[in-house]
C-alpha cells in the first residue's frame, strides 16, 4: 500500500523560508515523477513544482526563482524548499506520486505566510 507523509509545513513570515519533506512507502520511489500541489481556500488544487525520475523538474510560474524541488530516492524523499515566502503562498501543500495512469496523494501540510 502506496502511503505519502508530508512535514515541513508551519507558520512563517513573510520573506521566510520553510522546508517540505515527503516520505513515500509502499512503492519503488525511483521509478516514480513526484510533485508538490497546493490548494488555498476557496480555490482548486494547483501544480506547484514536479521532477520526474530523471531529475528534470518543472515549476508553476508563480513560484520560480524562489522554490526548488528535489529527490533523494535512497531515502524514498521529495523536498520542496521554500524561499522568499509571499502571504499568497499560504495553501495546503500535497505531495504526489504518479507513474502513467497510476496516482498517490498525501494527506497535506499546512503553510501560513503572515506577519
């Protein structure tokens, strides 16, 4: 069973930075593209950042130049480093995983970007 922990997520201040973690199980990390969505409220789920099983990665360009995915498949982990945080980054961030028609979402950390 394909299990996805997010952590990281927290309140900080405008200009800050937060660091995302996700934890997958269940699956054979390396052969999976991973992601970071995020959902504001009141508004859908939107991509933020993917890196596929070769590296390349791909952002929203609401958040170039300020975050960065990354992978360390020995330790089955996506991050998503957050910079140069803005109050409209504030969402639920989800981590996913997917291979072809195959898709696993977690459960969602909380970011809050207030003064």
């Amino acid at each position: 069973q394909v299990q996805l922990v997010e952590s990281g997520g927290g309140l900080v201040q405008p200009g800050g930075s937060l660091r995302l973690s996700c934890v997958a199980s269940g699956s054979i990390f390396s052969r999976y593209n991973m992601g970071w969505y995020r959902q504001a409220p009141g508004k859908q789920r939107e991509l933020v950042a993917t890196i596929n099983t070769g590296g390349t990665t791909n952002y929203a360009d609401s958040v170039k130049g300020r975050f960065a995915i990354s992978r360390d498949n020995a330790k089955n982990t996506v991050f998503l480093q957050m910079n140069s945080l803005k109050p409209e980054d504030t969402a639920v961030y989800y981590c996913k995983q997917a291979l072809g028609f195959q898709a696993y979402w977690g459960q969602g950390t909380q970011v809050t970007v207030s003064a």
